[in-house]
C-alpha cells in the first residue's frame, strides 16, 4: 500500500483537500483480494503481533475467540424471508442474521490467525446455510437491515475464498449477494444519514467480492453526497451540504433534519444531537468505505480524511464527557454511547499519516480492546490497532 507523503498528510489536516471534487474514486482496473476491510498485509501484521503474544492485539484476539460468535458448536439460524420493523418490531431473523454474519467473519479472522481449519470450515457453514435459504428482506427496516449483514458477509467472504480456497458454493453465496442484498440498497436512502452510510459500506464490499465495477461505482457516487451532508465543516458555510434528493432546500428544513441542532460547528453529524450511537454508525461506514479503497488502490484519504478526523474528533471530545455540555450544543443534552468505532478512522489518520488526534487517541486506547456492536462492527482494535499496513 502506497503511503501519503508528508505534503499531503499536512494538507488534509489543514482541510484544504477536503473538496468532494478534489479526486476521482472509481472502481479499481483490478480489484485486490482479499480486499474487504482488511488486507492480507494488515492480516499478516495481526498474526504475526498475536504469535508474538503482543499487546493490545492478543487481547483483542482472545476476546474475540471467548465470544460467542467464534462458538464453533453454533447453529446457523437462516431465514427465507428476514422480517425487521422499526425498532426491531418484528424481529424476524433479523438478529439471527446480523450475528450469523458477524460470526462467518469472526471465524474466518480466527482462521487466518490460527490456520485451524475448523474456523474456516464454521465459517463456510455459515455463509452457505444463508446462501441456501434466504429470498428476501420485508418491513421497514429491510434496508439498514440489508447494509448491516450485507456489510459483513463480503469480509468473511473475501478471507475464505481468497485465502482459505476451499469453498465449493462460493458462487451461490456470490448469487445470493447479487440478487438478495444488492437490490435492496442500490438506490441508498433519504432517511438518517447513517443507514445510506451503511449501504455504501455494503453495496463497496459486495462489488469488490463480486469483481462488479457497476456495483462498486454506485457505491462511491452515494458516499460521494452523502458524507458532506453527514459531517459539518466551517467551509462547507452556513448551513451543512444537503442531498439533493431530500429537498432539504430551506435553514429550517435543515435544522429539522439535524435534530433541531440550529449552531453547526466542525466535526458536528447529522445525528450528534439524536444520540452518538446511531452517529457512530454513520462514522464507522465512513471509515471503512475509505480503507476499503485504500486497499482496492484507490486513495480517498484527500477527499474524505479531514471530515473523519473532525467527526471523530467531535464526537470523541464529549464522549469522554469531561466538561459540560454547553446550552446550543443539542440543548445541553448529549446521549453518549458512541461504540466501539473509532479504530479505523483513528489508525489511518494516525498511525499512517501521523496526524495527531488528542480526543480520539485518549478515547480509543482507555476502551481497548474494541469488540462488536452486534450490527455490524467487530474486532477492530484486533485489525487496525497501530497497523501501519
């Protein structure tokens, strides 16, 4: 992986290669495999810091064989028709899947690090009991519910066709993406900027594994408008970048959309006034779609770095809940719980591009090491913790 120079670290924390239009970011001539997530050269700098028995990434590594989605006694849950309304009601199938594809990726890291094939073949399971049975997504929340577990299959998926090989129904799996998961999110969403933030992240690691160009490029064009409007910078003016499909055309529209929030400041989302969960959703899709292309060859780093580092640096600040929350930040009322989201972000910009990040630093190391948020998200102090690859 080609690394920024100097120069240009410097000018992404100055903000001034910040601009949407500042870079292009199609898909790559050549897609790199596996190349979800995590490369083989972050994989290997894992395994060789958890066979040397180092910290933070054995105890990283050790929470996530202690939990129960490396059980290797679990029981694929495969629906026909995954049933999720708002606020999980009904609930059908839909955490079963989510975990089942938590748990695919889960194995599947556990058997690059170990080369216990029982990892790998736990993971087969898995992904082809899914394969095997599910049609369909239904309710409201079909969408968020189809990014959430369409973000984690392709990383499972890229770890054991490209590294472990053997895989005799990877193609069904490769069909079950394309027809079941993919027309669900194509066309992202208008609602809060965290479920098309999420779809991006899918619909990214669903063209990478697929070899879909077309796939993978209507990904970047939602990130493309979607991220502005999620992150505030002082440059973006007085009002934050809207998405022209929502109308959102007149302050007080806007202010609606932001929670009520009326006084934008850099590094405040779209969703820091609703609660930091559901902000560090949004957060984390940020980040993985950004080193998703770092390792597809495609550098988005001077487009999107210095909405990151502010939206992780914000967000990280009053996490850390040391001071009070003034009256015009979301009425002096904050609803913490940002999750365990920040590694990425925190080791791109940090680790390899040396920018400093005190909030997000301080944040980061006291809660490692990070596990899962049971949606989406796992074991990232384990795959990016001071990785420079």
């Amino acid at each position: 992986m080609r690394k920024l120079s100097l120069v240009l670290a410097a000018a992404l924390l100055a903000g001034t290669l910040s601009s949407p239009s500042a870079q292009a970011a199609d898909a790559p001539a050549t897609f790199t495999h596996p190349g979800v997530g995590v490369s083989q050269a972050q994989l290997d700098f894992v395994r060789t810091k958890v066979q040397a028995g180092a910290q933070p990434w054995t105890d990283a590594f050790n929470q996530a064989k202690s939990s129960s989605y490396a059980s290797l006694s679990r029981t694929p849950k495969p629906r026909a028709i995954v049933e999720c309304g708002p606020y999980s009601n009904p609930n059908y199938g839909c955490t079963d899947e989510r975990e089942d594809a938590i748990a695919a990726y889960t194995d599947a890291l556990l058997w690059y690090l170990t080369r216990d094939d029982r990892y790998a073949q736990k993971s087969i399971q898995l992904m082809d009991a899914w394969s095997a049975t599910i049609q369909d997504h239904t309710n409201s929340n079909a969408p968020l519910q189809t990014a959430w577990a369409g973000s984690s299959w392709p990383k499972a998926a890229e770890i054991i066709k490209y590294e472990y090989g053997n895989w005799p129904n990877a193609g069904r799996f490769a069909t079950m993406l394309r027809n079941v998961y993919v027309p669900k999110i194509i066309n992202g969403s208008n609602s809060n900027g965290n479920w098309e933030l999420s779809m991006t992240e899918a619909l990214q690691g669903i063209g990478v594994f697929l070899e879909d160009k077309a796939i993978y490029d209507k990904a970047i064009a939602l990130y493309r408008l979607r991220v502005p409007a999620y992150v505030y910078l002082e440059s973006d003016g007085a009002l934050p970048k809207t998405v022209p499909s929502q109308n959102l055309n007149t302050r007080d529209k806007i202010v609606s959309y932001w929670q009520g929030q009326g006084t934008f400041v850099t590094g405040l989302t779209q969703e820091t006034c609703r609660d930091f969960t559901h902000t560090g959703y949004g957060i984390s899709s940020i980040s993985h779609v950004l080193e998703t292309a770092r390792i597809q060859g495609v550098d988005m780093y001077p487009e999107f770095g210095e909405r990151l580092r502010q939206a992780l640096g914000f967000q990280s600040k009053w996490e850390r809940n040391l001071e009070p929350v003034p009256s015009w930040l979301c009425k002096g009322t904050l609803n913490r719980g940002l999750g365990p989201i920040t590694e990425v972000g925190y080791n791109a910009l940090h680790t390899r591009l040396g920018i400093a990040m005190t909030n997000t630093q301080a944040l980061t190391e006291s809660r490692r090491p990070a596990g899962s948020n049971n949606l989406f998200v796992a074991w990232e102090t384990l795959t990016h913790a001071e990785n420079p690859s």
